[in-house]
C-alpha cells in the first residue's frame, strides 16, 4: 500500500510537465510552427498514451488527497475490532508514540486481568482484616480500600502480559498513534489465575503505592504488613515488576520499602517543663521532661500512629506525631530509637533495620544551639521568626532558654496567624506546625442612630465609625457599639458572618446607664447672705422674741433697722447617697454672722444717729431630696428645715439692743453640686420667715461609691438594639 501511495505522489509532480507537453501536441496539429512536421499516425499513439496518463494521474492524485489526512483513533479501533478473532484478548491504546500506545494497550490487557478478579478484593481484604495485616482501623477501611485505582497493580500485570502480547495493528491516528495487541484466551486465563493466587500480596502492594511518601510511619506499618502476608502465603520469591525498579520479587520489594521508610524517619526530643508537661501528662511539677514527636525527614510532616522502643518504654504518637513525656532523667546516656508495629505485632524486620536514631541525653544540657523545625500545610508558607522570614519546610538554629515570636504571613487566601514559642533550656530542638486556614468573605453593613454613637469592631484596632461596610472575612465578629462617655451602655453583638453572606444591622442609641452613688460626704461651707430676712424673722426683743418687721416700733431708741450685705455663715455639713436609688439625706450645724445697721434716736434732743449692731445665729438644718451626674460632678436638690437661736452681740454701739434670744424655725430649698473636692450651691428659704438667700462655696472629702441602674455592658437583642 505504501509503494503504490509512493507512485501515485510521483505522478501528481508531474502533471504540470505533462500539461505542457498536451499544450505543444495541440499547437502542433494545428500546424502554427511551419519548421515543426509530425507523421499523423505517430501522432495518434502519443495521444492515447497521453490520455492514459492523464487519467492515472488524476485518480491518483485524488486518492492521495483523502488518505493524506490520517483517520480517528475511534475509526481506527472500529476496523481493528472488526477484525478481531475468536480466541483472543484485544487491548488497543494510543500514544504519541507507537511505544506508548503499545504500552497503554497492554494497560488495558492488564486491566481485564484486574477487572476478572476485582470481585474478589473485598473478601480478601476482610481475610487481611481479621488477620490483622491491613494495619487499618476498622469500620469502612475495606470499603475506603475497594476505591483504590490499582494502578500500580496493571502497571505490573501490563509487563507480565509483554511475554505474549502480540502487535496486530499499529498506525499514524489523527491524535497520536493507535496500537492493537492481543493475548491467546489460554495466556489469559493463565495470567488472571496467577492474578488470584497474587490477590493478597498484590493488595498489600497496591495499599503502600497508594501510600503518600511523606508518610514513612505508615508505609512502613503497611510495608510490614505485606511482608507478613507473602511470609505466610509463600508469595515471598514470586516475582513483582515495579516501574521505577524493574523486576523483583515480593519479599525484596516489601523489605526495601521497610527500610527507606525507617531512614525517612525523624525523631524529635522536646524539653519542656513546667505548664506544658502538666498540659501533657496530666501530671504537675517542675521535673524536666521529654517529649519526642515523629515527623517525616524531607517534609517535617508529623507522623501519627508511630510505634516506637526507647529506653526500656513503648510509645505511640497521637494524632499530631507527638509521644507522651518521660522524665529526662530516666534516660541513660545514649538511647536507641527503635519502630515497631502497631498493636504489639511480631516486627519481621531486625533492631538494626528497624533503628531510626540513636539519641545522647546526657549531652543535651551542653547544648548552646538547638534546631527549630518549621512545618506548615499546605508546604511554601513563610514564617516570620522574631522578624526574619523562612519559607516551610525550614530547619532554624535557635537559642535553648529562649521564646521567640513565631508570625504566619497570610495572603489573600490565608489568614494571618501570631505565636510565640519557647524553646526550653536544654532542649536540643523544638517544633511547631501550622494548618493555613483558608480566607472565604462576606460583607458587613452596620450603621447606627445618634449623633455621639460609634461602632467598633474587636480585633480591628482604629476601626471605629457611625456606618461600616466592608468585606468582611467569613467568621465570628464581636461588634461594639458605644457613645463617648462611660455614661451609656455599651452593646455587645456577635456577629457570623457565612461565606458570600451580607448582614446588615442598624443599631439604635445606647441607653443611659443612670449611674448614682451612695455613701457620705462631709466638708466645711462658707456662706454669704444677701439682702433683708424675712418681715417674719424672728430676732430678739424687748420683750422676748419678735418679728424683725416689728423691731423698729417695739425698741424706743431704734428708729430704723437694716442689714448690711454680705454676711458670712460658716458650717459643718453632711450628706449620705442611698444605694441603688437617686436619693440623699442633709445635715448641717453652723453659725452666721449678720450686720446691721440702725438709726438711733436720741431722747434728749430728738436727733438721730447712724450705727451698727450684730446678730449671731446658731443653725441646724435637715434635709433630703435627689440627685444626679451632672457632667463628671453631681448635683443635688433638697427640701431642708432649719432651727437657728440668734442673740444679739455686745459690738459697743451707742444703742442698747435686748438681751435674751430668740429661735426660729423655716424652710429652705437648696440647689448645690460637687465635683472633686469642691461643693457649691444656693439656699432659698422662706422669703416670710428665713433669712434670705444663701450662696456658700464648700471643700471637703467623701467616701462614695460610684454604681449605676443598668450594666455597664448589655447583649444585642434584634428588635430592642438593632434591626
């Protein structure tokens, strides 16, 4: 086919020659050239040879052109399939190369062998698993192990089926090459029988393929579990073909895998003391104490379930590759870290194949560097170390005794994340892992009532505004919202923001928190009087008590009488808050000091004359009334009685004023506040019988104790506080 193909393209390139070779023949039995004279029978001949040629050609050459562009694979294996033998088992694959295709036809030869005894994988894994050889905790662990791909098991079936593969077809496809290979039936049942026999070791090779190699605790738990079951099935010298490897033999394979798991092993000793060994262990005290954790060499990735011998004890990490703690102290000098099996089970290998390290206790304390790992999932994060950036996985020389400020930068898909880690004092390394959490958003819109309210997200320092809207990472917010003094209550509201979420709030005014104290005040008041007492002011008499209005025409020397501003009055005063409400109690005793002036008549000559007399008065006074914050002071108003004895003083005027005394008794209101230690306030008393208006400027001490009506804070409720 290819040769006439080859012919045919021969023929087209000369289709223009013979174009030009038709053109001259017609020219010439035209006779157009005198010079040129053809015999008309030759002539003939060539003409029908020329026809024949011609229609070669042109059936060629359009032959040529549709087989030029090669067919589908698909139409391919369609012709190949139709071409199929009873007798056979055909795989096909295509490639970019002929041995690529081949390669994945013999895949799918393989993959009928698997496909045959798939069905039984399932009692054979429950076989491994009452066995104890699968090393999986139970449960759905057959049912998690049916899903594998068993890729690696055709990969190694495919190598064994080359030896009686033969090639059917192989050919250019419009996508790549396509191959056609096929098996004698009788080779095929062959290869599904040796399958089955295979079954438990191929699964137990398929599981540590499947296996990750940053796990080497439990590819070498599950390369010891395949080597058990090829021990107890004699599968040990049947032959394995890995790809990376070549051929081998089951027993080979499973012990190389024990052991370049073993030397992929880490172990870490961490000192600790103190809070983290209580934490720990359970246990309190200050003894040192050894905790080791387990991690993968190249990656640091933290190996849970490890079994491990040391010093005389068995341990086993948790979930995160840690080992509970020993006492430093109960480690001898050089100590050898063995791994075993899980679940006490017969280990196969040898000590020596199975040592990870061997550890020197004694030299630790020596120590002035330790080794700081740095492990982060997903790998490539970078960690800041006290500033100084290491992208993971990272080994940092440290100082034993030392804490350092361990920051996870963030980006746009991650948070940030911020730790300080202490790296005990002889502690030859430390270790810290870090799960990046990844950022999803959601947007907040809150706006709040009140020209003074403010709203405050916790964590988000110097965010602080009346209306906010923002995307807003998904997660949990605490929202507070406040005014600008201590006054008003602060409202807590916790927020979940849910990814692609909007939550919208409008919070109304915090409420006033009527604060109130309660307990004494006490101090000294200086006071001034203006203006005349009362016409009913009693003041002493000729004949005892009288109204001061009555004075002038009860004294006959007295013409007129009239007091000179201002007077001063001086007092002890007191006031006690009660607690929980706006009440308060006064009390006062003092003494005033008033000046009078007066007109004297002289009796002789029925002339008058200017002096001056003073009226001293004891007072008490009690009270009682409300209060309240005025600004960052308090202000009272009160209802108070006053009981005064008054006399008249000696003051050496020309005029005799009466003996004796007089008592009074009158209302007053009185308006007062305090701010520190300073008092002031206004006294009003009856304008009939008291002694005028009293203005008095105090400085004291108290022994209050501030509280208020309602919580200092209060949780957001939808429908009182915002919505």
């Amino acid at each position: 086919m290819n040769s006439v193909n080859s012919v045919i393209s021969a023929l087209c390139a000369l289709n223009r020659p013979l174009h030009l070779v038709r053109r001259w023949m017609w020219l010439s039995t035209l006779n157009l050239n005198p010079k040129l004279t053809l015999k008309p029978k030759p002539l003939l001949g060539v003409v029908a040879l020329m026809v024949a040629l011609l229609g070669a050609t042109l059936v060629g050459c359009a032959t040529s052109g549709r087989e030029a562009q090669p067919q589908s694979a698909d139409a391919l294996w369609a012709q190949a399939r139709d071409e199929e033998r009873a007798g056979y088992a055909y795989g096909h694959g295509l490639g970019e190369t002929p041995e690529a295709a081949r390669q994945a036809a013999l895949y799918q030869l393989a993959g009928q062998v698997v496909t045959a005894i798939r069905g039984e994988q399932r009692e054979v894994y429950r076989s491994l698993e009452r066995r104890g050889e699968l090393g999986t905790p139970a449960g759905d662990a057959v049912e998690r192990l049916e899903e594998l791909a068993f890729e690696s098991t055709v990969a190694s079936l495919s190598h064994v089926a080359i030896a009686g593969a033969e090639v059917v077809r192989e050919q250019r496809a419009a996508e790549g090459w396509v191959a056609t290979l096929r098996v004698s039936d009788a080779r095929m049942e062959r290869m599904r029988a040796e399958a089955a026999t295979l079954a438990p070791a191929l699964a137990q090779f398929e599981l540590l393929e499947a296996t990750p190699v940053n796990r080497p605790g439990l590819r070498l738990d599950r390369a010891m579990n395949g080597l058990e079951t090829v021990r107890r099935l004699d599968l040990e010298k049947r032959r394995l073909y890995v790809p990376e490897r070549g051929e081998t033999t089951f027993a080979v394979y499973f012990n190389e895998k024990a052991r370049s798991a073993v030397e992929r092993m880490r172990v870490l000793p961490v000192v600790d003391t103190g809070s983290n060994t209580e934490r720990s262990t359970g246990r309190s005290g200050e003894a040192e104490r050894v905790r080791f954790i387990v991690i993968d060499d190249e990656t640091l990735q933290p190996q849970p379930g490890v079994a491990l011998t040391l010093a005389g004890y068995r341990l086993v990490t948790d979930r995160e590759g840690w080992t509970g703690a020993l006492r430093l102290d109960d480690l001898s000098s050089q100590v050898e870290v063995i791994a075993e099996r899980g679940g006490r089970r017969e280990a196969l290998l040898s000590r020596e194949q199975r040592r990870i390290d061997t550890l020197y206790p004694r030299r630790w304390r020596e120590l002035e560097e330790a080794t700081l790992y740095l492990h982060s999932e997903p790998p490539g994060s970078v960690i800041e170390l006290d500033g100084r950036g290491y992208t993971t996985p990272a080994r940092v020389a440290v100082t034993p005794g030392r804490s350092y400020r361990l920051r996870l930068l963030g980006s746009d898909e991650h948070r940030d994340e911020v730790q300080r880690i202490e790296v005990a004092a002889g502690s030859p390394a430390a270790f810290y892992s870090v799960r990046l959490t990844e950022r999803r958003f959601g947007e907040l819109d809150l706006r709040t009532q009140g020209r003074n309210t403010r709203i405050h997200i916790e964590g988000h320092e110097g965010l602080s505004a009346a209306a906010i809207r923002r995307p807003a990472e998904a997660g949990r917010y605490t929202v507070r919202i406040s005014r600008d003094h201590p006054r008003y209550q602060e409202v807590i509201d916790e927020i979940v923001v849910e990814p692609g979420e909007r939550v919208q709030r409008v919070y109304a005014e915090p409420l006033d928190r009527y604060p109130f104290y309660y307990g004494w005040l006490w101090g000294l008041m200086a006071g001034v009087t203006a203006g005349e007492p009362g016409d009913r002011y009693r003041v002493p008499g000729p004949d005892g008590e009288i109204d001061y209005i009555d004075l002038p025409q009860a004294h006959e020397e007295l013409e007129e009488i009239a007091r000179i501003v201002p007077n001063l009055q001086l007092s002890g005063v007191a006031a006690y808050f009660a607690r929980s409400w706006p009440l308060l109690a006064t009390g006062s005793l003092g003494y005033r000091y008033e000046r009078y002036e007066v007109d004297v008549l002289d009796s002789n000559d029925d002339t008058t004359s200017s002096d001056t007399v003073d009226l001293g008065s004891w007072q008490l006074t009690a009270g009682a009334g409300l209060w309240r914050p005025v600004g960052v002071g308090v202000g009272w108003l009160t209802l108070n009685y006053a009981w005064e004895q008054s006399r008249w003083g000696d003051s050496g005027a020309d005029i005799s004023m009466p003996g004796g005394s007089a008592q009074r008794d009158y209302l007053f209101i009185e308006a007062a506040g305090r701010y520190e230690i300073w008092s002031f306030g206004l006294r009003v008393a009856d304008f009939d019988a008291g002694p005028g208006v009293v203005g008095w400027l105090g400085i004291g001490a108290s022994q209050l104790d501030a509280n208020y009506q309602r919580p200092a804070q209060v949780e957001a409720r939808p429908g009182v506080h915002y919505h």
